[in-house]
C-alpha cells in the first residue's frame, strides 16, 4: 500500500473465531500503514455443533467488545461473517449500533461493513461465492436477499475435505470459480473472512470486467475510513488484458484510496 503523506495511524480492534488463518494476515496487508490492528478471539468451543458454534459467537459478543480491557479504539469490528447469517440483515444492523455505543467506537460485523461497501460502490446484483455448508450457504444467500440484492448466481465451493473456508486453497477457489461459468462483468462477493481471497483476485479478473469483492476486502475498506476519520472510495479499475506487466507480474490490485492514503487492494472495473 502507498503512503501519500504522513498522517496519524488509526488503532482498529478486529475479533475472530480461534481457527481463523486467513483473516489477520489479509486485514494487515488490506490495513497497510494507515492503521494498526488489534485482535482478540473468541472462546474455543470444542465439540458444539457449527450451528451452535455460531449462536455462541452471536451470543458472546456483547462481553468481546470489552475484551481489549479500555485500549484506545478508533473503529472495531467482527471479522466473522458466518454467525451474523443466522440473524436477519436489521437484527445485524440494529446489533451493531448498540454495539458501537457500548465500546465508544464505531463497530461493525464483516457483514454490514460489505452491506455498506456494496451500498457505496451501487451494487445491487451479485454473484454469491460460498464456502459453507450448503445450509449455511442458504442462509447466507437469504440474508443478502432480505438486504436488497438479487442474487444472480450462488456458486459453492468445496475444499477436499469438505465444506470449509478455512480448509479452502486459492487454486480450489479460483478453479470452482472458473468452472462455474460466472459472467464476464459480474459482480462477485466472496463471503468469508476465513477464506484465502487476496490471492485470487488478479487470476479471477484479469481479462474480464468482473468486479470483487470479499468479506475481508468490505472489512478493511470499513474499519480503515473510521479509523482515519477520513473518506475511503472503493476504486474499481478498467478492463485489463492477459498480458503481463513488465518482469511478468500481471496487475492485480485497485481498491479503497482514502484522498491523503493508500489504497486497499480491491479488484475490477470502473462503473459505466
């Protein structure tokens, strides 16, 4: 990410379920030098069924805001996606608000930070990408449909070993992805802060005018325009041909580029 001049660094308060590998280190890169981040888990709950897994997250984390014990916190939130589908997109809202007054600093659940980051680029049709369970995925496609959008496509994805997004490679993405013959300037939003999704956005839009989005992609664009105090603008970037760029890396990256910032890598194409 590229500092365009030096400004105070925000602190940002991220909580993650115990087993979560993908989110810390994507939010880092995502956050750059613009903020810091600060993480706590949530309680393992060995042997519970995922659905109750999921509930108790739900359910613990009024305490978790508290769990940074009175650290300074410009923004704070939830980089769990999977509990919030469980509730109704208002619930989610309405959780959140409370949430923020509580902690003294503005909260969000990965999901309303993508509700928010669809709202501002003016996305209303999407390509659902799944790693869950297909019930879970059901309850996931329902939630964004409640939200407003139509879901065009669900494509799910299935690691070797089953119904993971922890368990999920960047080639199994970008092969279940590819094989579902997603159109050529569809709007993807990959859901799950668990899932490996950096890697996969320049092989998935390269050469095409899709657009995508991801759960830790929304997050980050959230956290880091509370935790700057300053505007964020998700950027989209134009067409791009298969054609590598010089030393044959092929262009990856666009995203939110706060107006004194750096950007947050985001991937495809500009708005007609």
């Amino acid at each position: 990410m590229r500092t365009r001049s030096v400004v105070s660094r925000g602190r940002v308060g991220v909580i993650v379920a115990p087993a979560n590998p993908s989110a810390e280190p994507e939010l880092t890169r995502l956050l750059g030098s613009r903020a810091d981040m600060h993480v706590a888990r949530f309680p393992v709950r060995r042997g519970l069924p995922l659905a109750e897994r999921l509930e108790s997250y739900n359910d613990e984390l009024p305490l978790m805001v508290y769990a940074f014990d009175g650290l300074p916190l410009n923004a704070m939130v939830m980089a769990c996606s999977e509990p919030r589908y469980l509730l109704g997109p208002d619930e989610d809202r309405e959780q959140c608000a409370r949430l923020s007054a509580a902690a003294g600093a503005p909260f969000a659940s990965s999901t309303l930070a993508t509700r928010e980051a669809l709202a501002h680029v003016g996305v209303s049709d999407i390509v659902l990408v799944s790693p869950y369970q297909p019930w879970l995925t059901e309850l996931a496609e329902r939630f964004w449909k409640t939200a407003g959008l139509t879901v065009t496509q669900t494509v799910q994805v299935r690691a070797k070993t089953g119904y993971s997004s922890y368990a999920v490679t960047p080639s199994e993405l970008i092969s279940q992805v590819e094989l579902a013959d997603v159109p050529e300037d569809a709007v993807l939003l990959f859901t799950g802060t668990g899932l490996p999704t950096l890697p996969v956005l320049g092989p998935l839009s390269t050469g095409n005018d899709r657009l995508l989005l991801t759960s830790n992609l929304c997050t980050a664009w959230w956290a880091l325009s509370r935790a700057t105090g300053q505007h964020v603008t998700l950027s989209r970037v134009p067409h791009r041909s298969r054609v590598p760029a010089q030393g044959g890396h092929v262009p990856a990256q666009a995203g939110p580029v706060p107006p004194q910032g750096s950007p947050v890598p985001a991937q495809g194409r500009r708005p007609a």
